[in-house]
C-alpha cells in the first residue's frame, strides 16, 4: 500500500512538474507517451499522425506543433483565414493574418522575414515563409494554444531538436552532421561561391579553423545572399 502510495505520489509530482514548468524530462517514458495522447486528445488530433515533435528549450523539453497539428486544428474549430495585410519595414517583410472560427471569435497574428539582401528564389521563398507563419500563429492563438509554431523553431536561439519515440516515449540520442567538420564537397561549393563573390566585388569572411557543416552553410546562404542583391 505504501510503495503504491509512494509511486503515484511521484507520478504526481512529474505531471505537476510537467504542467508548472513545461518539462517533459521529468516524466518517465510511458508517462510521455499518455501525456502525449493526451494532449492530442484534448484538442480533437489525430495522435498517429504525428502533430508534434518535441525540442529542448532553456533546459526544458516540451512539445511544439508542428503543420500536421495547425492544419488539423484548422479544420477542428473551423478557422478560417479572412484577410491578409503584407508591407516592408526596414528591410522586414509583414504579413498580418486575420482569421474567425467557427463560433465567430476573432485574432490576428504577424509573420516576419528579413529580406534586405535577398532577390530571386530566396525572396521567394521568404515572402512564402512571412503568410505561412502568419496564418499558423493565427490559427494557433485562435485555437488557444501559446506555442511556438514549427516554422519558428530554426530562429529561436538555444533550441534543440530532440527525437523522442511516440510509441515508447523514449528520448533517441540523435547525431547532428551540422556539428561534424565540413566534407571536401562543401569545402568545393564554398571556394566557387567564395569565386563568384570576388567577381562581383564582394570580399567573402575566412571561416573559422574549427567552423562546422552547419556553420559553413549558414555563411554559404549569406553570401550567396549578397551576390543576388548584386545588380
């Protein structure tokens, strides 16, 4: 009786943990598992569809939504997208969502990217990127959720993507090639690109002795970046 005592006690206390400071480390796998249901459960998502991923986030694991989550809610509380605002400040491109649900209530959201030095395709791509994350974070608030939206993820400083099994709950140990040196492939991309940009006049950064895979790429899309905007 009082080790049965003892362990919901402590069960307890991890979903007291869980919803007092967001942390989902603290649950033990099939803990994660049922709190995971649950929270699909709780707002009418399909569970086997994978709605959500989860990320490490100032020491905490937590879940996020990711489009999966936003479309199926979407069609759940009926939300509708009804206008949509976009203009440039400063070198940022906004779009202002606005969207109702079903019972008539009403939100906004903005989504924003910096496109200053982009042209072509990564122009593109970021106008895309601003309505995409204006209509989920709209969606998102109508539907009473505070989470970050998937598409915000990659701008968020210290977040981490963490594998944890939706079958076990069982947190993955995963490999990160963004944290392995360069291989001489990207090192080729980079010296052609590094080319093209004294071409145009542009003086390219020395990457670091240490730089990583990750890193490269991100100074690889940057410059590339700056010899777009190049007339």
């Amino acid at each position: 009786m009082n080790d049965r005592l003892i362990q919901t006690t402590t069960e307890m206390d991890a979903i007291e943990s869980v919803m007092v400071q967001g942390d989902l480390s603290k649950l033990t796998p099939s803990q994660r598992v049922n709190y995971y249901r649950a929270v699909c459960q709780s707002l009418g998502l399909n569970p086997l569809t994978k709605p959500f991923d989860y990320i490490q986030l100032g020491g905490k694991l937590t879940l996020y939504p990711k489009r999966d989550a936003t479309d199926q809610l979407r069609r759940i509380n009926g939300i509708s997208v009804t206008k949509l605002e976009k203009e440039t400040v400063n070198g940022v491109y906004c779009v202002t969502a606005y969207a109702q649900d079903k019972d008539g209530r009403q939100d906004s959201s903005i989504g924003a990217v910096y496109i200053e030095k982009l042209a072509g395709e990564a122009l593109a791509n970021a106008y895309m990127k601003a309505e995409t994350k204006a209509k989920r974070r709209v969606t998102l608030s109508l539907a009473g959720l505070g989470w970050m939206d998937e598409t915000e993820v990659p701008t968020v400083h210290d977040v981490q993507p963490v594998v944890v099994s939706v079958e076990t709950g069982e947190i993955e140990e995963t490999h990160n090639p963004d944290d392995e040196p360069p291989n001489e492939k990207a090192w080729k991309a980079w010296d052609f690109l590094v080319q093209k940009a004294l071409e145009k006049g542009i003086e390219a950064l020395e990457p670091v002795e240490d730089v990583t895979t990750g890193q490269l790429r991100q100074m690889y899309t940057e410059l590339k970046h700056q010899i777009e905007a190049q007339p």
